[in-house]
C-alpha cells in the first residue's frame, strides 16, 4: 500500500488540472502517493519544437535529461534519454525504456558501472567519451564482450566536462583504429539559461571544429549532440529582458534559424529544463500561521530539502505561487517558511494572500525541471556516502552502508 505523504509533487499537462485539489479541507495529507500523476509538458509541445527545429531539410532529434519518475512518459515525446550516472540508468532498466534511446554522458564512469550498463544494453544506444580514461574503459569492454559501440567525444568548453580540441583529435584516431568503437560526432554542452547570443557563438565554434576536423583527418563528423540549455524564467519577480528572453518561440525559431549553417549533418538537441520545466507543480499545506511580526510567518510542511529553483536561495526571487482555495478579505504580507530547523528554509518573500489558515495548500509552478533533484543529495541519482565514527580507542565503526538514491526516482508501480 502507498505510504501518505503531505507535501508531494505533480507533473500535468495543464493548470486545470490543480483546480481538483482546491478546498481540500485536510490538505496533501489525504493525497496518496500512487496518486501522482506525472506527464511530460504536453506531446504537443515537444512535437512542435521538433518540427520547428527540423530546419534546412536535416534531421534534428530532440533528447532530455533522465531525472525522475516521468522518464517512461517523456521517452515517448523525446527521440532520446541521456543519462549522466549509474543510478539514472537503473531508473531507464527499471522503467523498460529501450536502450537504443539512450545516451550514456557522465564526467564519472568506471569500469564495473559500465560493465552492468553494457550487460543491459548489449551496445545499443550511444556512449560519450569525456576523457581518455573513458575511452579505455569502453575499448576494453568493447574488444573483450566482442560488442560495437556508437559513440560520441564530448569537447569541452574550458571547464571540467569533455577533452580539449587536441585531446579529441588524439581519441578520434585511437577510436577509428578499434575494430568495435564507431566515432559518431560531438557531444557539446556548456551550461543552461543561456542568452541567445552565447548560444550562437558555440555553434560557430562547432561548425569551424567540424571543419578544422575534416581537413587535418579527412573525416567527416556526422553528428553533433547538443546542450543548447535555453533560458527559463522561473520568478515573477524576474527582469522584463529576462522574461522576454525566456519566451519559448523566440528562441526556439533562432535556433532552427542557426541549425541551417551548422555543419553537421545530424544534429539531436538536449532540452531537458526548456521541454518541462512548466508541467511541474509543487503542493504543500500550511502548517501554522504567524502573525507576531510584519509581514508574517507561514510554517509549511515542505521546505528546500523538497524543492529547488535555478538560481533560488532563501526565498530572495518568487516563484508563481498559487493558494488552491477561494479568498476574500485584504490581502498580508507573509514569509513562507519550511518545517526545517535553519533559517535558510525560506521559499518565498513578502508575499500578498488573502487571510491564509492553517491546512490551506500552496501551489509552487513551475517545478517540472530539476526542483526535487537539484538538491546535491539527489542530483543525478547519485549515491549517497556511507557514514563512519572513529570511537575513542581509535576503531572505526560503520553506521550506515553507502545509499543508492534512483530508487526514489522510480515510479510506485514499476
């Protein structure tokens, strides 16, 4: 049987569906956890951005970050699942997703966690190269299980992802010298909410690498797998250039404008934050209402262990919040607060309700990207460390086993 939650999330396809929550008298509480119901933004959003980046009469894939329990529903919109670690792939074999859809990135790979992923895939789907340790790694398992393998070299962009130019130039040889390794193309990611800008200085650069590629080695780089991280404007209280920025058809329409000079002939864009952030929403219920300062104190049963926005900290940027009940009366000022025991647990500032009780539920949009897994302990299904104590005679004591954390990550009823 499910366990009761109070506080919980929700990914739908549209804000008609928070209206079945309104005048819930006991809150989240009586919500249970098999009742979450997680889509994707719509397969009509993910359909129009392919069709709009099909440009120049190239192919051009769309691909989303494996995160959560809504990866078996977004694999349908999406031609692609790239996933960054261990755990995000057992989320993938858990939820039957079929390996050939899937992108195995990560700056962290070994010998034994590719090892269990190759057992499953059998080589199917594609598999970036960030270093040459890397490259070892999957030449060795390829030449041993006698088993080809696609893959992609991620090129860096200055920080601690992918190799440098020479370093590329370097692998791409090794990679044609192996008799099971097939050079696919690039893997390029540099960040997300991202000015349009910057976007199109990178794939200028790219263009001229595939370029320089060709004529020092005769090669063709025939795809290009792209971060292109564009803008979403999380907070109500955002800049208007940041909001304009951040307005979905403009930017798609100039990255299909600029996939039309780009040099590669396949090109599968990673929109993972752009695709969901907006069919995520967050409900939490309203523990206690402090009116002994101005503006007030409202305690929830959430908090910022369960809820994360890019570039959000103590509640200083809103989110758009929305109280699932009907309000009459002169609107307050009040701090939302979480049940932790630091001041840090602050989700929003100073803002207006109408004479909020306990046990209302609050509605935090926009959390369908990242918001419950942008915390470190989660983020990309990582495991957790295990926890040692050094006694006073100088013994070490184990007191919990390293925790694999996918497992919150995958859906009651697989």
């Amino acid at each position: 049987m499910a366990r009761r939650t109070r506080s919980f999330w929700r990914h739908s396809t549209g804000k008609e569906r928070l209206h079945e929550y309104r005048g819930v008298k006991n809150g989240c509480g009586d919500i249970w956890n098999a009742d979450l119901h997680l889509r994707c933004a719509g397969s009509g959003s993910a359909n129009t951005v392919a069709s709009q980046l099909a440009a120049g009469g190239h192919r051009t894939l769309l691909c989303r970050k494996s995160k959560s329990i809504s990866d078996p529903i977004c694999a349908d919109l999406v031609d692609r699942l790239e996933v960054c670690s261990p755990g995000e792939y057992e989320i993938c074999i858990q939820e039957q997703i079929a390996p050939e859809k899937i992108v195995v990135s990560g700056v962290n790979k070994t010998y034994e966690s590719m090892k269990r992923i190759l057992s499953y895939s059998k080589g199917a789907g594609i598999y970036t190269i960030e270093s040459e340790e890397h490259a070892k790694i999957l030449r060795t398992l390829a030449e041993k299980n006698q088993m080809p393998l696609s893959v992609l070299i991620r090129l860096s962009s200055g920080n601690q992802f992918g190799v440098d130019a020479e370093t590329f130039l370097r692998l791409a040889k090794e990679i044609q010298e192996s008799p099971y390794l097939t050079l696919a193309g690039v893997h390029y990611y540099a960040g997300t909410q991202k000015r349009q800008s910057k976007l199109e200085k990178e794939l200028d650069t790219l263009t001229a690498f595939a370029k320089t590629f060709e004529e020092e080695t005769g090669t063709v780089l025939n795809e290009l797998e792209y971060g292109a991280g564009m803008k979403v404007s999380y907070f109500i209280n955002d800049s208007e250039k940041d909001q304009r920025e951040s307005e979905p058809e403009p930017q798609i329409q100039a990255l299909a404008e600029k996939l039309r000079t780009c040099a590669y002939g396949k090109k599968t864009i990673e929109l993972g934050r752009f695709l969901v952030s907006m069919s995520g929403y967050y409900l939490t219920r309203v523990m206690d209402v402090k009116r002994t300062a101005q503006p007030g104190f409202l305690i929830l049963d959430g908090g910022i262990h369960q809820i994360n926005y890019y570039g959000w900290m103590m509640g200083m940027k809103q989110p758009e919040i929305e109280v699932l009940a009907e309000k009459d009366g002169d609107e307050e000022l009040f701090h939302l607060c979480g049940s932790l025991c630091t001041v840090n647990d602050v989700l929003a500032r100073d803002v207006a309700l109408h004479d909020p009780q306990k046990g209302d539920v609050i509605c935090f949009k926009r959390c369908g990207a990242y918001a419950a897994t942008e915390g470190m302990a989660m983020f990309l299904s990582r495991e957790l460390p295990q926890v040692l104590i050094c006694k006073t005679d100088g013994k070490i004591e184990k007191l919990r086993d390293q925790m694999e954390t996918y497992l919150f990550h995958v859906s009651a009823t697989t």
